[in-house]
C-alpha cells in the first residue's frame, strides 16, 4: 500500500462537478492499493498516519499530529501510485490491487482513520473521473508505503 501525504490548508474532490469530499486544515492522503495488500497495511498505515508529527508547534518546530492540530483527512484512491514505468513509455499497473479488492480496502482504510482521527474524515470516489484541488500548507509531502505490515518512508 502506498500513500502520498500532503498537508493542506484546505482540500476537495469533485466529480461530475459536485464536490465529494471537502476539509480544512489536515492532509490529503493519495492511497494506492496494492496486488499483495491486506487489511493489515491499512491499519499499519492508518495508525501510523494518525501519529504522524508534521504540523508545526508554537515554535515552528514540526511536533504535532494531525490529531494535534484537530485536522481533518481527506482520502483520494490513486491507483497509479503503482506506475511501473521500467519498460517503454506506457506504464504498467499489474502491481495495482483488482479493483474489487482495492475497493474494500479502501474503504477499509478509510474507516479505520475514523477510528484514529478526531477530525472528520471525506473521501473521492473510488475509480472516478476525480477533480482534486487543495491549497498545499508548505508544500509538505510525504511518501509512505506498507510492505508486509513494515511501514517503509522514502528517502
């Protein structure tokens, strides 16, 4: 499971015009589902976010989660997280979960910050034409994934 974390100051997703899914202060969270993941990446990979210290403290200093700061999550499912680009031009997405499958876990994943965040929790719509926009509070990003229940960052 791969999760792009972007601190915003404000963020939405629209399809066909409406908007979906809509939050303050908080993070927008890019989750791609892999082939391979379970129910157990999601809630590594929640948890992990809700204690997550990348809001700034009083002092500027980065020490407070998004529980912290009374953020709010909004979680857009990106499929393309899993772009394998080594052969040719045209990327592969054999590594990206079935859709069915990446479907639940999305959800799955969803529910589970629920569980973590105090704020409100919005969503795109899974497999949609999706128009985000959000104003990046930074920017600040991170890039995580979860490999057999082991969070790995990039570095």
């Amino acid at each position: 499971m791969k999760a792009v974390l972007q601190r915003v100051l404000s963020a939405q997703v629209a399809v066909d015009g409406s908007i979906t899914g809509k939050i303050g202060k908080g993070l927008l969270i890019f989750l791609g589902v892999g082939k391979d993941d379970s129910e157990t990446e999601c809630d590594k990979l929640a948890d992990k976010i809700s204690k997550l210290r990348i809001f700034s403290d009083v002092n500027g200093k980065t020490n407070l989660s998004v529980n912290d700061v009374k953020g709010d999550l909004l979680v857009v499912s990106q499929f393309t997280l899993y772009a394998d680009c080594h052969h040719g031009n045209r990327p592969s997405f054999t590594n990206a979960g079935q859709p069915g499958r990446a479907n639940e876990l999305y959800e799955y994943f969803s529910d589970k910050c629920r569980e973590k965040i105090s704020g409100s929790v919005e969503n795109g719509v899974f497999g949609a034409d999706m128009k985000v926009s959000l104003e990046n509070d930074g920017p600040f990003t991170i890039l995580l994934e979860c490999r057999n229940g082991e969070i790995l960052c990039s570095d």
